[in-house]
C-alpha cells in the first residue's frame, strides 16, 4: 500500500493542509484517531466538515472497524523490542520495552528512573540485531535531567562487540526539549509529532518518545483537592496523545513518574505513584524502581497486558545500566 499524505483526502488542499500540519496533524493515522473538537479547531473548519474528514481518514486508513483475532495477531507482529541489555531486565519485560505501548517508571528519587530514560535513549539507535529498533529518539525533559555527558559516559560503556555509531551521531539523533509548565509539556507533544512525521520516511525515524518526568508539573500547578479533576482530565488527554504517538509510529513511549507516599499503608510499601488510574490505566506496563543493598537497583513489573508479575536486579555505574 502507497504511503498517503493528508493532501489525498477529500477537500483538503494545500492551505487545509498546512493548517492540518500546524496543528500537529501530519499523517492520515493521526487525522483518523483525532477527536472532532480538536480538528475543527486546528483547521479552522466547521465540526461537520471535521467528521467527514475524519470518517474519510478512517477509511483510507483501516482505522475504526472491527478486525477479528487474526488480523490482530498480524498486526502484533509489528511490535518490536527495544533492550536495555541487562537480560534480566530484559527478560521481565518479555525481551524489552514494547512498541505502540507507553511504559511508566516509577520510583524515589535515586531509584533510577532518569538513568533507565539515558540508557534507552542510546540504545534506541542500535541495530535491531544488536538490541536496539535503529532508530531516533524524542526527549522531553520536565525536570532538567538530560545530561549529555551521560550519553557520553553509556556511549563509551556499552559492550565491545556492539557495533555503535560514535557518541557525535548518537547525540545528534536525541532531540529534546525542555517543558517548563504542564501546558508547555503538552504542546511539546504536538511538536513531538511534527518532528515525527518529517523524520519518518528518513533512515533514523522516531523510535522512541521520552517524557521525565510525566507528573512533575501537574503536581505542582494542581496542589490542592479542588484543582484534582481538571489535574485528571489534563493528564488524560496527555496520555492519549502520547499513546496515540506510540501507535502512529511503532514506537516506545517510556514515561518516568514521581511518588508519594500513603500514610494509611501499615503493612508493605506506602508508596504509590502520582496520577492516579488515569496514568495507571493509560500505561500499558507499570515498573517500580526502589534502591537495594549495594547500589543495586530493583525493577519490578507491577502492571502488564500478557506478562507475570516479577522483579529483576540491575546496576546503574559510572557507564550505565549493567547486570548484576
């Protein structure tokens, strides 16, 4: 099947179009699982012309019908791994992190979480015999954690027998931008998805999409209970974007969040993560991250469509994630 640009549905021209692509909207895909609301407003059209657009999109897409079981499994085989070449790790998430799914870090600070958001980031870039999907990574920095030198250190720090681009080349496919308030975190989603589409017919298109950390914003803006549900509904909104972007380009989304403590635990860890079911029905796979003995970290899989509950050890030194 060719590939389709915006300009081949009906009633779309050059100005609709760009007005589509200024909005975020750059592929079929993303016309197709948009809501009508936020298409009429990013074209500026009526929302009965947004719904024939979007009905045309779903269409030209195979989007929105039912599929049976079979074809469901077809299209599963398009999901990739992406390693962090601890195999035990690895072997908990069911051989890596898995495309068209968001997966959620969570833990204290220390724990790991922007360490794990490094690594990933450089292995993202290697071949997909060697680990990695070969392809570009996306990194939204809410915290100011992304640390280059880091990706210097784990550049310098991964196996001999890998082949690797030099450290220059690896940097120069992280792109990242820093979200200075919860609004800005999520219009750099919509930038995410331009820069997307433009890298996606190149030979490094987008493989991975990064955000640390995921609630650090909205837990600061949205303090108190009385701002809890517009919190709610701007976080959800956040994470059908960034699934959507998972989805549109076979593609990891790997989100770091914060926790906080619950003071009526007695028994067991107090803590949970901050966001509640909207980030913990959104993530597809949930990894708790804590401090062990040693300078060891612990991972264990807290949530998973298909996979058991289980717990794997790692170490975080000087070049990166290392198994025990």
């Amino acid at each position: 099947m060719p590939e389709l640009d915006i300009e081949d549905l009906p009633g779309v021209g050059p100005t609709t179009a760009d007005k589509l692509r200024d909005g975020g909207y750059t592929t079929i895909e993303g016309i197709a699982t948009a809501s009508y609301a936020d298409l009429a407003e990013a074209a500026e059209i009526g929302e009965s012309t947004a719904k024939k657009m979007i009905k045309e999109a779903r269409k030209m897409a195979d989007i929105g019908g039912f599929k049976t079981g079979t074809v469901v499994l077809e299209e599963r085989k398009e999901v990739r791994k992406l390693q962090s070449l601890v195999p035990d790790f690895d072997d908990l998430m069911g051989g890596g992190l898995e495309t068209k799914s968001i997966t959620e870090f969570y833990g204290e600070f220390g724990s790991g979480k922007s360490q794990i958001s490094h690594q990933m980031a450089v292995n993202v870039q290697l071949s997909e015999e060697e680990g990695g999907l070969n392809g570009s990574c996306i990194y939204i920095d809410t915290e100011n954690t992304f640390r280059p030198e880091r990706i210097e250190q784990m550049v310098h720090g991964l196996p001999p027998e890998i082949e690797h681009p030099p450290f220059a080349t690896i940097l120069e496919h992280i792109h990242v931008a820093k979200g200075y308030t919860s609004d800005h975190q999520m219009l750099l989603v919509d930038s995410a998805r331009e820069l997307a589409g433009e890298l996606k017919t190149s030979d490094k298109p987008v493989r991975l999409f990064i955000v640390d950390s995921l609630t650090a914003h909205f837990r600061a803006e949205y303090s108190g209970r009385g701002t809890l549900s517009v919190r709610q509904q701007k976080l959800n909104k956040h994470m059908y974007d960034l699934a959507k972007l998972a989805e549109e380009h076979n593609a990891v989304v790997l989100v770091t969040n914060q926790v906080q403590s619950n003071p009526a635990v007695f028994f067991g860890d107090p803590t949970k993560p901050v966001g509640g079911n909207i980030v913990g029905h959104a993530s597809k796979f949930r990894v708790y991250l804590r401090k062990s003995k040693g300078g060891k970290r612990v991972a264990k899989l807290v949530d998973s469509p298909s996979l058991p509950d289980g717990e794997a050890a790692f170490m975080v030194d000087l070049t990166g994630l290392k198994p025990i």
